[in-house]
C-alpha cells in the first residue's frame, strides 16, 4: 500500500509508522487521517506483526496539531461530524486495536496530536517534547477524545488546567504526571521505543489483545471492567497460547507463541 502521507516500515515483526508532512510540522489532514487508519489496518491484519510505532519525520513534531485551515469555515453540524468520523476512523480506533501500539513523541505533540498520542497504548518522549490542548485559544473544546482521555491519564485538575490555559508542558513534566512513560534524548528515542517493543513481542500475542480489551472497558460507561477481565481470562484458557506458555513454564524453556 502506498501513502502521500506516511512512511510505512516493516521490520520483521514490528510496523514503523512515521507521519511524514515535516514542511507542516505533520499536522493531521483528512487525507493522513484516512492514510493512518489504512496503515494501522494493515499492520493489525498481518499475523506477522506484533507491535506498531507511531512517529513524526523530523526533529521537531510528532504532530503539531490539526489542520485548521481544513475546518475555519465549518458551521456546528460540520464540525460534530467532523470530531465523530476522524473519533471512529482513528483515535478510537487506534485504542482498541489488538496489536499493541507505542507512540514515540519526537517534538511537538499538540491538540490532535497529542491526542492521537493518548490513544496509543504506550507513549515515550524525547526530551524536546512539548504537549498540549490549545483548542481554548481557538473558541474550540478538542474534539478527538482529548477532554476523555486527557483526565484519565493525568487526572482531572491537571487535565482542567492543561485545556483551560492551552499551555504545553515540557517532557519531564508529561513524565511526571503520568502522560507518558519514558523520557530519553531524540537519538535514543526510537531505540528505547524498539526496545519496548522487544519486550511485548516475547509474551502472547492472543493475551496481550485480550488484556487491551479489558483495560480499556473498564474506562467505558456501563461496562464491567471485572467482569471483562473476568471472561478474558478464562477465554484464555482454551488458547494454544496459554498451552505453550505453561508447558514453556513448567519445562524451564523459553515459550514459541504462534502469534495472532
């Protein structure tokens, strides 16, 4: 498949995912939108990939935020259309797929970026980084989950006064209020991302796709989390996965997943 927008990489089992509009600080448009969802349908239908990261090309932006010469003009139904296609097509998307996805924050990580950001499952910075929801100073709320995702993360009085002020926080204070993972410097920043990546690919494929589904319906309205995990784990049980693990366990040797 090929992108206007992105570069897509395969490494044996991990997918590299660079959004690729460095003279617009990779700022989201409908069409990279639409390219990222192809992107991550793809890396989440091979069976051989078990982990995707997500990037910007540069030094400066992960992604600066959204388009906005895309929407200045859109009259109140446009834009509830708008926040609800690219919520469906991207964002949520994203958080409920069952490959696992790192972002790596290589600059600016602004309104849909950041946003983009919170939907992957695991984030890391580089220590130029700088986050934020500016959409306030433009007379808008952020409109891809960023009042839902935000709060959940960092809790709601920061994330109140992250929205309220529009103001970025730098990467040490992202670490610190728990936005993202790790911090390392812009040259280590993919390596420590892949480095991750190694980590999750040794474990279960088939569990860690059920664990995804668990964790996040305990933050959707009118679900039982426990209950999720209740079903998750005894589903796991009639895995061939939870076979070769416990028979990996019990015979002191390193467990050969199948995969997806």
């Amino acid at each position: 498949m090929n992108f206007e927008n992105l570069i897509y990489e395969v490494d044996d089992q991990l997918a590299i995912i660079t959004i690729n509009r460095p003279k617009k600080l990779n700022a989201l448009n409908k069409e990279t939108i639409q390219e990222l969802h192809d992107a991550f349908a793809e890396a989440d239908a091979d069976a051989n990939i078990g982990v995707i990261i997500l990037t910007g090309s540069g030094e400066k932006a992960f992604v600066a935020g959204a388009d906005i010469s895309e929407f200045s003009d859109f009259e109140e139904e446009e834009g509830a259309m708008l926040a609800r296609k690219g919520q469906k097509l991207l964002f949520d998307f994203i958080e409920n797929l069952s490959t696992p996805v790192i972002a790596a924050i290589n600059g600016f990580a602004l309104g849909g970026g950041l946003e983009l950001a919170m939907a992957c499952h695991i984030r890391i910075a580089s220590d130029n980084a700088r986050m934020g929801l500016p959409e306030t100073s433009l007379g808008l709320i952020p409109g891809y989950g960023g009042t839902q995702r935000l709060p959940q993360l960092v809790g709601k009085g920061r994330a109140f006064e992250m929205i309220m002020t529009a103001s970025m926080i730098n990467a040490d204070q992202a670490l610190q209020y728990g936005l993202v993972n790790h911090v390392t410097t812009q040259e280590e920043l993919m390596a420590l991302a892949e480095k991750i990546a190694s980590k999750i690919l040794d474990n279960s494929s088939v569990a860690i796709a059920t664990a995804i589904q668990a964790v996040n319906a305990g933050f959707k309205n009118g679900v039982n989390g426990y209950e999720a995990e209740i079903e998750g784990f005894g589903a796991s049980f009639g895995t061939e996965d939870f076979k070769e693990g416990t028979s990996a366990f019990l015979e002191k040797r390193k467990a050969e997943f199948p995969g997806k």
